[in-house]
C-alpha cells in the first residue's frame, strides 16, 4: 500500500493535489510572521482535535517511512505530540497518516499546517467540516 501513495522516501506521489490545514486562513505575510511565535498551547491543540474528530469517523493509518510501512492505528491517541513534543521534533518525525476510505494522505508539516494530499475526489470536502470544527482554516496555494 505504501507504493499507492509515495513514491520515495516522504516523498507523496505527484499525483495528489495539495489542500493546507492551518491556524490561518492563508500563508501569513512578512508583517505577521510574529504570529508563529505566539501560538499557544490551546491552540497548537486544535491539530490534535481535527486528528480526533477525523479517527471518529475514517480509519486512520500510520506511515511509517523509514521501514515504508503503512499500519491501521488502533488508539489514535498513541500518534498524536503534545504541544512541547511538537515544538521540538525534527521533520523526519512529523506525522503521516492515509485515509484509505477518502484515498487521501494527511502530513504534518512546519509552520503549524498539515496537508491533505488528494486526488479532487471529495476528500477535502469531506474533511472540511471536521476542520471547521476543530477551529482550523483550509486553503489552496
């Protein structure tokens, strides 16, 4: 199953499409970079909440890249960082997980985003109210 989605190492096939998960509702301009320095706790929180809401509803798996290994997760709980793990974790660390049902990859990535990587099959849409939800903004580049 790894294969369906990556085509390297992290790397997510060039087939899927990019939609951004953010605190913002689009990339933050020079004038509010200060913005990334003053994130709270409860608000690095609403990653994890989307997390949750989408393993209520979706089967979530796990990536594992280093052995490139894809695992039903049992407990989403075990996957998730605390706001201080989050703060210091090197990027090959970051989470990945498949949505095998909406065919899509969700990563996390720096700058308190996530990527749903998709095919324009609804996955986004389908995502979108867990996102809203979880008080977070998605967007298009």
């Amino acid at each position: 199953m790894y294969r369906e989605y990556f085509k390297d190492y992290w790397e997510v096939k060039s087939d899927f499409n990019k939609e951004f998960v953010s605190l913002w509702s689009g990339w933050l301009g020079k004038d509010d970079y200060h913005k990334l320095d003053e994130v709270t706790e409860n608000e690095w929180e609403y990653f994890n909440k989307w997390i949750r809401l989408i393993s209520n509803r979706y089967q979530i798996n796990i990536v594992n890249c280093n052995i490139e290994s894809i695992a039903k997760v049992p407990n989403i709980e075990d996957t998730l960082s605390t706001y201080e793990e989050s703060m210091n974790k090197e990027s090959s660390h970051f989470s990945k997980y498949v949505l095998p049902e909406l065919d899509c990859v969700i990563s996390e990535e720096w700058d308190y985003t996530y990527i749903i990587w998709h095919k324009n099959n609804g996955a986004v849409e389908s995502l979108e109210p867990y996102i809203k939800q979880a008080g977070l903004f998605n967007f298009r580049e």
